[in-house]
C-alpha cells in the first residue's frame, strides 16, 4: 500500500498515478470534507483527463480524513502544494505542520518521500528536527523532484522524463518499495544529495525562465522593427542547442507563482551566501514588463480616444486547461483597468464579483462580445479558436482584437477589417 497526504494539485495528480500504473493508494487529507469529495469524485482542480482516468482506476483509490489508515502503507508520499505568498515566497508552514502531524502515525521503517517544493536545506533540518521526536519511528527521508505542469498534469505524472531523488546517502541503494514504484514509470532514475535535488527543481525552472525571457525580449523586438517572431523561431528549434522542445511561444511574462518562486529563492539564497543574482533580477524586471504588453496596447489603440470603453475578456487563467489565477495577467489587467466596463468569460477560473465589480461574468464567450469595444483574448483557450471570426465581427461594436497567444486565424482577422495585434509582430 503507497500512501499520499495531502490532496492538493499535487497529491491528487500523482495519486491517480500511482494507482493508474497498478498500485493501491490511501490518499490522506486532514479535511474530511474534501476526502469525501474526492471520493465521491468531484475534485478541487482542473486537469485535461483527470477525471477519465480517475474513473478507470477508481477501485484502487482509497481517501480518507484518519491519519491511523497511513501505518497501512510501507512507502509515504508529502505532496501538499507549497504555496506563494504576495511576494512569491514559499510557505512551508502548512506542509511542515501536516508532516509533524501526521509522522507519528507512519509505521516503523516506513519510506518517506518529500515531492513538495521545498528550499535547499529544507529537507535535511526537517530529517533532524524529526529524529529528536520519540513518537516518530520513521528514518529512511527522501526528497523527489515533481515537474509537474499545470493543464498537462495527468500526462506529466503518468509519463516522466526522469525522476529527480534527494537522499541522505546518494551511494546507498533505493528501498525495495521505493525503487519498485520507480520501476513502473519506466524512466531514468537520478540519485542524488539532498541539497542537490532541491536545487535541480530551481535549476530546471530557471532555464525554462531564461527561454522565456528571451523569446519576450527578441519578440518585442520584432514588434519594433517589423519583423515576426513567428518566422524565426522555426530557425531555432533546428539549432540542436536549442532544440525543438524550447519554450520559443511570446508571453505576457511568467505566471501561476512557481517560476516566479523559483526566482525569488535564488535571489534570497544569494543575498545570504554573497553569490550573483542579477540575471534573476533582470528576469523578473523582464516579466513584469512583458506581462502588461496587453495594456500599453489598449492604451494606444483604445483607451486615448475613449476613456470609458466596454471591454470582452477571454480568459481569467493564467494559462489554460487550469482555473488558477496564481499571477494572471489577465487579472493584473483587469484590476488595472478598474475605471472600465468589463464583460469576461473563462470555462474555469472564477473571480469574486466583490473585488472585480466592474466585471460582469458572461455565461458565454459570445456574450462577452455583445456590444464592446474590443476584445481581449487573455488565455488561449482551445474553444475561443473554435469561434467563427464573422461571428466576433458581427457581435462586436468596434474592430479592435488583441491576441497575445494568436488564438485565432490572423488572416481571418484582418481580411474581415478586424484591427488585429498579437505577440511578436
């Protein structure tokens, strides 16, 4: 029996996993109400194919509120979410309280496992603190690597690349259990010092945010000069140092609050050990920047020759495929333009109407068009593209369409008179 506690993103995800791939799971959260939503399968997030999956393997599945159903199993997962707070730092608190809580009711020689995002140095302080507890028996402390993405969750966890393991000692073999839940997913293990798998999170991260940033850069540059980003990233992904898998989409900035985690932690990591951090800094002055692009355009197009416009927004989400709102753009732009009507639709995320009451929530997206001055595509969702561009002309007032992600057809856009802009041209 393989355990999971805490019923957030992560431990959801990976628990439908690891029951997918043939194992029994007790999944352990200390509200009771929301084991038994989950059991009764309505859960908290999001995910393309979730809920399929979940009804596949439903059988092996077993949530439950009481901790004392844990000294059942013999390998343990603590994949409660990390939260951000407003400045992006992680709160371990809630996770560090969940394990103190809930450590005394593992079985002698259980295997544990840390997936949740935790600073260097966490893991081992934690190890520490735990032997000092007579009422905890365990001692074989693991951390692993997640990488989960949200809105490609299911597939990331049931298809990893590789698995990222943090151990005490990198030279001793993994547990039979341990290894032989590895074993199922069919990957490359690495093994490693702690300090050295926390950081390997951090580390792949900021890569991904060095692509990111600059893509950004070089796409506003096109804008500049009349060139499109569009025609010059196929060139890249040819170049095998830079691959076809490179993150070489323009963006408004990072979003959903792990990256920006990420940046912060190596900022306070420098700060208190006198290493560099001004390529981290100039990441987070470059996504701050990139992330009001939608903005500066309305102020341009719109907003100087009508100061009281209607305003359709697709999208509230960060990205899509998610109902977070961690960091979205599409948020930070519609409190920003508080002075202005605002009809919005997104499939998933939701806002409240006492901090947005300028919002008003469209049941449609169609909705959303009747009668405004523009609209806005904030997250490219896959059912915004299904639309016909005559239908958004027609239902439109002005002409006006800013897509950031080029949801829909630009050659449709502009052969119907639609004033059209998107990222990197």
């Amino acid at each position: 029996m393989i355990g999971f506690i805490g019923l957030s993103h992560l431990g959801l995800n990976y628990s439908l996993a690891t029951a997918a791939k043939g194992f029994d799971v007790i999944a352990y959260d200390p509200d009771p109400a929301l084991a038994a939503q989950c059991a009764a399968g309505n859960f908290p997030i999001e995910e393309p194919g979730f809920k399929e999956l979940f009804t596949t393997h439903r059988a092996r599945l077993h949530y439950t509120a009481d901790a004392a159903n844990l000294a059942q199993c013999d390998l343990v997962f603590y994949a409660l979410d990390t939260r951000t707070n407003e400045r992006n730092e992680s709160d371990t608190a809630p996770l560090t309280k969940l394990i103190y809580d809930t450590a005394p009711a593992l079985a002698a020689g259980t295997t544990v496992v840390l997936l949740s995002q935790v600073s260097p140095g966490y893991t081992r302080q934690l190890v520490a603190d735990l032997e000092k507890r007579p009422d905890v028996k365990i001692r074989l402390f693991y951390y692993q690597v997640e990488t989960l993405i949200f809105g490609a969750a299911v597939q990331r966890a049931m298809e990893p690349e590789r698995f990222i393991v943090g151990a005490l000692d990198p030279t001793t073999p993994l547990p039979a259990g341990f290894a032989e839940w590895h074993t199922a997913f069919k990957c490359p293990v690495l093994v490693m010092r702690l300090e050295s798998a926390e950081l390997a999170k951090i580390a792949i991260n900021f890569f991904l945010v060095s692509t990111v940033s600059t893509t950004n850069t070089l796409a506003e540059v096109c804008e500049a000069i009349g060139a499109d980003w569009n025609e010059i990233a196929p060139a890249l992904r040819l170049d095998k140092r830079i691959g076809p898998h490179a993150y070489l989409k323009p963006g408004l900035g990072i979003a959903g609050g792990n990256l920006e985690r990420d940046l912060v932690t190596v900022r306070q990591l420098a700060a208190r050990h006198g290493t560099d951090d001004g390529v981290a800094a100039a990441w987070q002055a470059n996504s701050v920047h990139r992330r009001d692009w939608v903005l500066r355009r309305v102020q341009r197009e719109l907003l100087d020759h009508n100061p009281n416009p209607l305003i359709a927004v697709w999208g509230l989400a960060y990205k899509q495929d998610t109902h977070s709102i961690k960091n979205s753009p599409s948020i930070e732009l519609i409190r920003t333009l508080s002075h202005c009507r605002i009809q919005a639709h997104d499939p998933a995320a939701i806002i409240s109407p006492f901090d947005f009451p300028h919002v008003k929530i469209c049941a449609a997206p169609q909705g959303a068009l009747d009668g405004a001055d523009t609209l806005l595509i904030m997250t490219p969702w896959q059912q915004y593209s299904a639309i016909p561009t005559a239908e958004i002309k027609a239902r439109l007032k002005g002409r006006l369409v800013i897509d950031p992600y080029a949801a829909l057809n630009e050659q449709d856009c502009r052969s119907l008179d639609l004033t059209y802009h998107r990222l990197g041209c």
